[in-house]
C-alpha cells in the first residue's frame, strides 16, 4: 500500500498538473496498474502485518508463553504484568530488548491463551426503591487537636442515586448496625434488598457460589427491619459499584478540606447537611435530578419499625482494685465503694453506662481498641484524700491536670506553702469535690476571687459559691391568717404620761 504522500503526490499530478499515467509510471518506480488504482480508490490505510515480528524477543516467546498459561490457575491479583515479564527476562534469561516490545507481545497474547481482559459492564435500570448498597470508607480528621482515623458507614440507593454517610471511629459490629439504623431513618424507609460485600459484620464463612453463612447478630437484625441481603462475589466489589464511587466521592467533597471538629458527632452533623444537600446531580441516563428520584422512591419503601433495633451491647463485670470493669478489652472506671461487686454495663455505639441494682453509678463515652482507660476523676476522690502521696503521680489526676484552668494550680500551690503538703493536697481535693455540686465555670469563677482576695483555705472557696449561689424564694402559707399592723407612733405619746 502506498504512504499518504504518495498517493497525493499521483492523484495531484494527474488531477491539477495533467500528467499522463506512463509519465508517473517512469517518474515514481510504481507500475501503471497501482496509479490506475491510485486515481480510482480512496486510500485505504495500511494493510497490518499477518504476523508481527520480534527480532529481539523471539528466543524469548516460548518462555512468556509458558508464565501466562500458569496465570490461569492463580488470583488475578497475583499473575504476571508485563512489566513483570520483562524485569524476569532481564534477570533470569539475560533479556537485553526493550520493554516496550515485551509489553506489546504480553498485550496481544493475553486473548490467545484465554487471560480474560478489562471486564465489560452491564448497563441496569433498578427498580424504584428496591435496592441500596453498603460499604466502608477510610479518612482522617482533626479531632478535639488530635489527628484521628474515622470510618464511615454509607449507604446509597441505586435508583435514585441518594447517598448517607456517618462517621464512626471504628467498623464494629455496633457502628455497622448504627449506621443502618441512621441510614433508614435518612431514608425514610427500608430498601426490600441491600448488597453488599463479604464483610465480617455480616458474613462469617463465604460458601461456594452465591451461599453465605451469616452471623447470627446480623440474622436478627436483618430479620427485624425486614430486608434481604445479597452479597457480592468474591473480589468483585463492583458488583455494588455506586457505592464504591460514594466512598470516594465523599471522601473528596464531604471530607476536604481535613474536618477540624470538637467532637465526632460535629463531623457527623456536616455529612448529614452534604448528604441533605446533595440533589441536583443527574445519574448518567437519568433524565431527573437525585432529588426528583429520591422524592419518587420515598413512598416505595418499607416502613419503619415503630421502635428502632436494640443497638446495645450488655456486659457483667466485677469491679477490680483499679476501681475500674473491663468492657470490649478496655477499662472504665466505677465509684469506689462497689469493688467486688457485678456490675452491669450497657454499651451503645459510643456511650458506657454502668449500672448496679437497677441504678445507673457511672456513664462514659465509648473508646475502641486494646488496653485504654477512661477514669472519671471523681471516682478517685474520696481515696486520694485518704492517700494524698499519690495525689500527684495517679494517672486519673495527670489526664485532667493537662486541661484544668490555670487557677486550680495556682490554688493548689497556695494551699500547700501555707497548709504544709499532705494537708494542702487534701484540702484542695475539697475544692475539686465541689465540682459535683457546682457548675464548673461557677467552681473556677469563686477560685479566681479567692486567689485575688489571699484567702489559704477551702472554706473560703465553699462561701464564695453559698454567696453567688441563686437566692431561696419562699412562698407565702396558704390560709394563714393575717396579722393586723399596728400605728407605733402611739408609743412617741407615752413619754408624756410617765
């Protein structure tokens, strides 16, 4: 076939310059027969090669063609790339051709020896509010000023393209469950099929084919809210791909830049507003809006139930000598008094309450992870006024010492220079147990004015917050009688009798 410029040069020299075939014939080396058919046809490309030939790699081929037969039999995560091949050609054989033709020869051979290729997707049309997906995504935030990884739960309706996503700082069970729970509640509803990937939450052993052995927890919960799981093949997460596009996109828009939040229920308020606002979005092949969608999916859901699932997690444990119970492999403290004794404790996504005959003795927020302690300062109060040695190294008093007013400190050096040690630590221990009674910032206003008026003592603190303290009002008793008053001026008179 002749080259592009070729072919114009003939056809312009007949068309424009009037030459004769012979002429060309003698001019170009090209018989009269392909001018012919120059001047007759269109330029038709190049023909390709019949078969392409490796001058550098043909000694080579029989050993490339062996690595992709035994791919077959491997995980596709783990079979050879063609930059593989060529860094094993290199190295095992002595290689010394270019990569590119190594990559060339892997690309065209991988149909032949039966590798599948990229995979061709199937356009749907889901039904109106009858599937959703579910999946986890990973990012970080600033939290309280302390960097933090957060996972966060979403959930995306397939016909409408609606998403939900709440963070959670960890992909337990519980936060799985809560998530769901939120989700039904954003969504007004129940998805009748929710899919998923072969996530522990919900799958204890992956069976043959599409069979799954559940988790029993998930059985009930799934059970309750009515719903039926499908689960994606293994190592095909995009079978539920809208989902796998909202943890992206989520992290890129609800999550740049970086969170700076005081708590992670702040966080969770800003996604709740994305995910609310999120709407004028057109899904590929939708003539609608999301929010025009999700107002047409909203009435083809399941309802609620009347009361949501009992998301809580109770533990039995006997207080130790640290005064604290381990629950989920951490520990919570417990008002000293209760050592040796069971006590129970309820905990939910984030919260511990810990309750002894029926009465609730402490509450905390929730911790993940091995070995960490949440202790509540005035737990350990009453023992470190008995013990005022370890006043300074308990790790209880160390925790809060890193966030308490400057004030407490200087008070507490004040009580003792002028106390002496042991008394002044007890007596400041007075002044922090009037957090229980007090409002804080009324506590730190009354030992900013002792530290101004000189005063050495607790006491001093206590008066201060009976003085500021709100004035006691009384009513009038109901059908006392009235005391008449009487005229005392009289009484100036009787100075001239006597």
């Amino acid at each position: 076939m002749l080259r592009m410029d070729q072919y114009s040069y003939i056809r312009t020299a007949v068309r424009v310059y009037k030459k004769g075939i012979r002429e060309l014939s003698k001019e170009t080396g090209h018989s009269r027969v392909t001018i012919r058919k120059v001047l007759s046809e269109e330029h038709g490309g190049y023909a390709p090669r019949q078969r392409q030939h490796y001058p550098a790699l043909d000694g080579y081929l029989k050993i490339i063609d062996g690595w992709l037969e035994s791919d077959k039999g491997v995980p596709r995560k783990q079979r050879h790339t063609a930059r593989r091949i060529y860094h094993r050609l290199v190295n095992e054989h002595g290689y010394g051709g270019s990569e590119e033709a190594v990559r060339r020869y892997v690309r065209l051979s991988k149909p032949r020896i039966g590798l599948d290729g990229p995979e061709v997707f199937v356009v749907t049309d889901p039904d109106c509010g009858r599937e959703a997906e579910v999946d986890w995504g990973r990012a970080g935030a600033i939290i309280r000023g302390h960097k933090t990884s957060i996972y966060y739960f979403c959930m995306r309706s397939r016909f409408s393209g609606k998403p939900f996503v709440r963070a959670y700082p960890c992909e337990k069970q519980q936060a799985f469950f809560d998530g769901h729970i939120r989700a039904f509640e954003f969504f007004g509803g129940v998805f009748p099929t929710l899919v998923y990937d072969n996530l522990k939450s919900a799958v204890q052993k992956i069976l043959s084919g599409r069979g799954r052995i559940e988790q029993e927890s998930f059985l009930r919960f799934r059970a309750y809210y009515t719903f039926a799981p499908r689960f994606c093949n293994a190592g095909c997460g995009h079978e539920k791909g809208g989902t796998e596009g909202l943890v992206g996109y989520a992290r890129r828009n609800f999550l740049v830049p970086v969170p700076v939040v005081d708590s992670l229920e702040e966080l969770n308020d800003k996604l709740l507003e994305e995910c609310i606002r999120y709407g004028d979005h057109r899904i590929a092949g939708r003539e609608d809006t999301v929010r025009v969608l999700f107002e047409k999916e909203r009435d083809h859901l399941l309802a609620l139930p009347a009361v949501p699932f009992t998301n809580v997690r109770l533990v039995e444990a006997k207080m130790d000598h640290y005064g604290t119970i381990i629950a989920d492999k951490n520990r919570y403290s417990v008002p000293s008094g209760y050592r040796g004794l069971k006590i129970r404790g309820e905990l939910t996504v984030d919260q511990v309450d810990l309750f002894y005959a029926g009465k609730r003795i402490a509450h905390h927020e929730r911790v993940f992870g091995n070995n960490k302690w949440v202790l509540d300062p005035d737990h350990y109060l009453g023992i470190l006024q008995r013990k005022p040695g370890a006043f300074d190294t308990a790790r209880v008093i160390r925790q809060w010492r890193a966030t308490w007013p400057e004030d407490l400190e200087r008070l507490l050096l004040r009580f003792k220079e002028s106390q002496g040690e042991t008394k002044g630590i007890k007596d400041f221990i007075t002044v922090l147990m009037l957090y229980r009674q007090y409002d804080a910032r009324e506590v730190e206003a009354a030992v900013s004015l002792v530290l101004e008026r000189g005063v050495h003592h607790s006491s001093g603190v206590k008066q201060l917050l009976l003085q500021t303290g709100p004035e006691e009002t009384f009513e009038p008793l109901k059908d006392w009688p009235v005391t008449p008053t009487h005229d005392v001026s009289v009484y100036g008179q009787l100075g001239g009798v006597l």
